[in-house]
C-alpha cells in the first residue's frame, strides 16, 4: 500500500470532472477518472494529470446499465487493490423537462444516473474500507456533487431536479449508515457551464446571476471537493459553491428566467 491517497471521479475526464481530476492531481492525490463516452477526453485528462507528477486510470462504464456500480468499483480495485480514499459522484445527465411533462423514461434515467449510481458506489466503497485493517475514521469519505438548485427549487429540469433532491437528502442517511467507515458530503455548485440548449449568450447574461454578479470558477467548485476528501471532521454537511446563487429565488430554471425578464 502506498502513502498516496486516490480518488474516483466519476464524469472525470470533461468540465467540473476534469476540473476535480486536475485539482486532486494538484493537491498530491491520484485519480481513477471514469467516463463513459468521452474516451479521447478521458486520456487527454490523465495526461494531464500526469503532467502534474500524478498517476492516472481511465475507467469505462455507463452508469445506467444494471451493476454498472458494482462493476466500475470492481474495476477500481483491479487498478488499484487498496481502492480510493475518496469517491466524487460527479457524473450527472442533465435532460430539459418540467414537473408537467416527466415521462418514466425520463424519470428513471436520470434517477439511474444521477441517484441510484452515486448511492451503490459510496456502499460500494464502505464495504470495502470496512475490510481494510487499521483505517482511521474520517480517513476515507465520498462527495456527492448535487446543484444549488436543490436549495432554490423551481420545476424546470424536473426529472434532474428530484434526482438530485433524492441524493441530497442521501447525504445525512448515508452519513449515518456509512459511519464510522467513511464519511459523506454534498457539495452544490452554482450555473457553471453552458449545458442542453442554451446559447452561449444566454449563458453569458445566466452565470452572473448570483449575489456575487460574476461567473462561478469551476475550479473554486473543484478544490472544495479537495477541502471536503482532506478535512476528517466534515461529515453528513453540504457545502455551497456557487457565489450565492442558491439565495437568488426564481420561479423558472435561470436559463429562461432570464429571458423571460428581459424588458
Ligand atoms: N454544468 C453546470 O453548470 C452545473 C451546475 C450545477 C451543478 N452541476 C453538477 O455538477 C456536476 C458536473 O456538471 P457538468 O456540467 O460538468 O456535467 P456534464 O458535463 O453534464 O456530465 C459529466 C459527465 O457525466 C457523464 N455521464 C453522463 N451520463 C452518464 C452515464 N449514464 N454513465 C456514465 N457517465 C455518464 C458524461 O461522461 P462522458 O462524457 O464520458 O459520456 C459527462 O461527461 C454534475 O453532477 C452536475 O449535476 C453542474
């Protein structure tokens, strides 16, 4: 076993996922990036790692595929026998429907995605850590990247939106039930990429709508799940970074609200 702590991102090799990879690499950790389409990205982002002094594993899976969990973390121990010290659910799809129009389809693909896998992986990594001699408590600990829109609901993105409430309110329960073995945070980031249909100028005028009036750095967002996977005594809490956004209240998603607005 060696000293240097690893960490899993899922989504690892684009946006906030790339960002989180980097970071950790940065902070002295090495990463397992998991991806599922994003092959190319994926090497370019251990590279990149690399570059950094830092080890990298690409590893494939998509998450909506029964077991995908159970497999991707069996992937991790084949890589790496002493398994990852910290878990980053950032993987996620984001689909466009609202509370009047959810199909099951829908429902059930973001809940596979953005619930179901984030939750089987933490179990995943307890049952390991709990069969790892001599661990300290607090040492080991997953972050559930969830989204400021759970703090400032609105019902656009719905299927997306009580996916992530589900995994938000996970995050004491599992807190709970994971403890002493590891522990278990959210952390919710504000609007910080263009996502499904928005124009680049929506974007633009849509990042800025928070207390601080100015886009949030993805990489502020990324060095807080470091903060969380390095401070032993954050445990069962969510952490906020997304400039105050989730105390800007709009009754529509903010991509159309501000359209909606305009004079
Ligand atoms: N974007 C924002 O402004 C924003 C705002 C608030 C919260 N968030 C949250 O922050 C996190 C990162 O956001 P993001 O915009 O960077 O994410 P994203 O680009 O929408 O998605 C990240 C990755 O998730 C992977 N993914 C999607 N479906 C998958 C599946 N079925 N199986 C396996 N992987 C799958 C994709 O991997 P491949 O490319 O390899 O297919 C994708 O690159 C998400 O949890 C999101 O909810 C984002």
């Amino acid at each position: 076993m060696t000293d240097i702590p690893w960490v899993l991102v899922t989504g690892g090799a684009l946006r906030l996922g790339r960002e989180t990879s980097l970071a950790f690499a940065r902070a002295g950790w090495n990463v397992l990036c998991h991806y599922r389409h994003s092959v190319q990205a994926a090497q370019a982002t251990a590279q990149e790692v690399k570059a950094l002094g830092m080890r990298c594993v690409p590893l494939a899976a998509d998450l909506t595929q029964v077991g995908a969990a159970a497999q991707l973390f069996a992937q991790c121990i084949a890589a790496v026998p002493e398994g990852p010290r910290c878990l980053v659910n950032n993987a996620s799809l984001f689909e466009a429907d609202d509370a009047t129009h959810a199909d099951e389809a829908m429902l059930q693909r973001h809940f596979a995605t953005n619930t179901v896998a984030p939750l089987l992986l933490a179990h995943a990594l307890a049952a390991h850590v709990k069969k790892l001699p001599g661990q300290a408590p607090g040492l080991h600990c997953v972050v559930h990247v969830l989204d400021q829109k759970v703090h400032n609901l609105n019902p656009d993105y719905f299927s997306y939106t009580v996916s992530k409430l589900a995994l938000e309110r996970s995050v004491a329960l599992q807190a709970q039930a994971l403890a002493p073995h590891v522990r278990v945070c959210g952390l919710s980031p504000g609007l910080m990429y263009p996502s499904g249909p928005q124009t680049t100028e929506n974007f633009r005028r849509a990042a800025t709508v928070n207390l601080l009036q100015r886009a949030i750095d993805p990489g502020d967002v990324a060095r807080a799940a470091v903060f969380i996977a390095e401070n032993a005594s954050l445990n069962g809490c969510t952490l906020r970074a997304d400039n105050g956004q989730h105390l800007v209240p709009l009754a529509r998603d903010v991509m159309f609200a501000i359209d909606e607005n305009r004079p």
